[in-house]
C-alpha cells in the first residue's frame, strides 16, 4: 500500500460538525433541508501497528473510554463477510449489527453509556469493511459535543472513513505534501458513502444531510438522498446555545416517524410547510443584497422563518423545556431562534443580525448560562473532510 511504502504509517483526519439552518426532520421524509458546516472538527488519527500486534485498539478521547480487540477474535466473528470490500460501501445486516454488538458488549461496556455502544459498532463495521483485519491504533477526539444535533455522529464517521480509505487501495494522495489536505471527488464520494453506513449504524434511519455537509463542507440543500451546493451571499453569525440536555437523534426520528403514521395528512402539511422554509433560506442566502438596508430585510425574513420552522419542528414533537427556555430568552431580545439537529434538548440557533450590538450579545450570553447552558459562535460553511500526513491538528 502506498502510505506503508512510503513508510508513512500514521495518518489524521478532520471532519466538520454542521448546523442545519432548516429542514431537519423533514429532511427524513423526502423533503428539502439547508445545512451548512462549521469550524469545529472531530479529528481521527490512525496509526498501523506493526504485524507482530494483534489487536484493533480504540481510543475515544472525548467520552474517555478505550477498547482493544484481539484480531482473531474479531475475524471469528466477520471473517466469513469477506472484507475488506474498501470500493462498496456496504449497509451491516441487523445479524451483523447483533454480532457487533456483542464484540462491543464483550468490552464491559458501561450500562450507563449504552447510548455511545452504537458508535463503537459502527466503528468495527467500518473497520473491518475497509481495512480488513489489520492492526491498528484508532483515536478520536473531538471539538463538539457528542450527540447535542451538531452532527458529531457524522463528523465521526466521516473522519473515521477517510482515515480507514487513506490506508485502502481506493485512495491515491502524495504522502509528501504537507498541512491539511483535500481529497479527490470519487474519493470523497465513496467516504461519503461508507460515513452514511456508519451513519445508518447509530441513527436508524439518517437522510444523509449529515454526512455529506461534514464531508462536502460549505452551505448544501439535501433532499431525497441529492446534494445542491449553495453560494451563500450574506453574512450569517449564528449563536449556538448548548442546553445540554442529552437526547438521542434515532429516538426522535422514530417518534416522528410514528407521529407521521398516525397523522398523514396533518404531518405532510407541515412537512410541506418545513420545505417552503428551506426553500426560501436558500433563495435569501444565495442573493446578493445590494445595501444594508437590503441586508437587514433579508435578515429579518431569516429570522421570520427561523420562527416558523421552530413552531412547525415543536408541532413535530421534537421541541423540549430546555429549547423553549433559550427561544422565550432570546425573543426579549428580539432576536429569533430554533432547535438545530434532532432537537430534544441539544443545541439552539439564535440569528446574529449584522447590525447587533457586541453589548448585546454579551448580555444574551449571560443570561443563557445562567440557566446553565453553554453558548458559544463558530465559524459557518467551512471545508468538508481533510487529511493530514505530517499530524497537522
Ligand atoms: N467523538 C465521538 N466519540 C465517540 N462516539 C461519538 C463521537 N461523536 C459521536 N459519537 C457517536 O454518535 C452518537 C451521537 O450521535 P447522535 O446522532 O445522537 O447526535 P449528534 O450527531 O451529535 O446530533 P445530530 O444527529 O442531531 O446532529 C454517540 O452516542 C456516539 O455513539
Ligand atoms: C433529525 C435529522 O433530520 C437531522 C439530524 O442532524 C436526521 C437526519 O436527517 O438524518
Ligand atoms: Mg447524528
């Protein structure tokens, strides 16, 4: 393989969270999602072991966990599978899924953090498919909160994929070059698919938005499995307030889910709605507003529609206390929010308009961490999945 003769064993990877400026939920169903990409990084750093170590190690850095798996006891399980099949992403059967987790559950597993077993699954399965059986250190750690709808369930399978594809014979990039790096096209859309399996892993049933913004970076419209890159025209500052009510993204989809089949009609209307939002955020940010005054109107219809999203994602289900506290706070200010992600607690958006007073700002914060939340701003649309051959972090 390229990298080991180049005697380049280790590699990083750098994948971005993401918010979702409108559509989520929807997003599930067939209709139309905005998300875009934000400067914070879950970051994966893969390193061969040499052939007399016989085991996979895993080292969550974030949740504080580490795990170790003899090969041979991993092959007893998979090997029958045939991987590594690097070039065909592939979907786990729910056998396969049965038997991960019993690797996983062999780890003695803490009961209380059974919710993050799904991710160590997904990451053998993407292991195991992409790489085979080789030795190696995986480690992982990451700038965003795990499992608070910025997409970190994304931002790890995506860095997981590259990082594993990297030392596959489906990527071909110069070890020589320094700093992060971008990959090819049909590279990056064949991480993109092994992510959405990782993905499909933790959450269920995901749409794919996810994924493909953490890999494609920038500002993109999602709907029915289809990416649209979008130019965004106008300065967007979000707040990010981090209730820290933990919830679980594939629970929330199947209560909508099951909310859609016992209300069809009523649910595909505001399904409906949902889409017509997206649809206009899309058209605002892509337009170039001639003046300020231009600017502050298309702000004010963001944040309209950021209202209306936030009242058709509680008629949903998918709203919670902790999200009403942040929207009745920032509306003293008169300034708009929504739940970003699956909702249920996690992380809300509250629109920044241009012309807002660092005063202000400061104020809202205060207020918001008195209740105990975090807040804090990132950067917004920035670039998808990179590498690293000289541990750039
Ligand atoms: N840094 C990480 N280390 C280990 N596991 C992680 C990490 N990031 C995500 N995960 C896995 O993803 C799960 C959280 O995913 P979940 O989809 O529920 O939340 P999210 O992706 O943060 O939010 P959303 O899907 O709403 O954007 C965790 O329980 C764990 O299994
Ligand atoms: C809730 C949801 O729409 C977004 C989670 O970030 C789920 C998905 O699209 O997979
Ligand atoms: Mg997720």
């Amino acid at each position: 393989m390229e990298r080991e003769r180049a005697g380049k064993m280790e590699i990083t990877t750098r994948a971005p969270g993401k918010i979702i400026l409108a559509g989520e939920h929807a997003v599930v169903h067939g209709y139309t999602a905005v998300a875009s990409s934000i400067d914070l990084y879950t970051v994966v750093s893969l390193r061969l072991s040499t052939e007399d170590e016989d085991t996979i190690k895993l080292q969550l850095n974030d949740i504080g966990l580490d795990f170790s798996w003899p090969i041979e006891r991993i092959k007893e399980v998979l090997s029958h599978l045939g991987s590594p099949f690097s070039s065909t992403p592939t979907t786990c059967s729910l056998e396969t899924v049965k038997s991960l987790t019993a690797l996983v559950d062999e780890q003695s597993f803490p009961e209380t953090r059974i919710g993050l077993a799904s991710g160590v699954c997904a990451f053998l399965w993407l292991y195991t498919s992409i790489l085979g059986f080789k030795p190696a250190t995986v480690i992982v750690s990451s700038d965003l909160p795990v499992g608070a709808g910025l997409g970190s369930s994304a931002a790890y399978c995506v860095a997981l994929s590259a990082a594993l594809l990297a030392f596959s014979d489906s990527v071909k990039l110069d070890v020589n070059q320094k700093g992060w790096l971008m990959f090819e096209e049909t590279e990056v859309e064949l991480l993109n698919k092994w992510a959405f399996e990782g993905e499909k892993i933790i959450h269920g049933r995901p749409s794919g938005v996810d994924n493909s913004v953490s890999t494609f970076g920038n500002v993109i419209k999602f709907k029915s499995g289809n990416m649209t890159r979008i130019n965004c025209n106008m300065p967007l500052r979000m707040l990010i307030t981090n209730t820290k009510v933990g919830r679980d993204t594939k629970a929330l989809v199947a209560n909508v889910s099951a909310r859609k089949s016992r209300h069809p009609d009523a649910m595909c209307s505001v399904l409906n709605a949902i889409e017509s939002i997206s649809d206009e955020w899309s058209t605002i940010i892509q337009s170039h507003a001639v003046d300020d005054l231009s600017l502050s109107t298309n702000e004010e219809k963001l944040g309209e529609l950021m209202e209306m999203n936030q009242g058709l994602l509680l008629s949903l289900g998918v709203s919670h206390a902790s999200i009403e506290i942040v929207l009745q706070t920032t509306m003293k200010y008169k300034l708009a929010s929504k739940l970003t992600g699956a909702g249920g607690g996690g992380c809300v958006l509250t629109l920044l308009p241009t012309q807002l007073s660092g005063a202000v700002v400061d104020k809202l914060v205060e207020e918001l961490e008195s209740y105990g939340y975090q807040c804090f701003t990132a950067g917004i649309g920035g670039k998808g999945v990179q590498i690293s051959f000289d541990g750039s972090s």
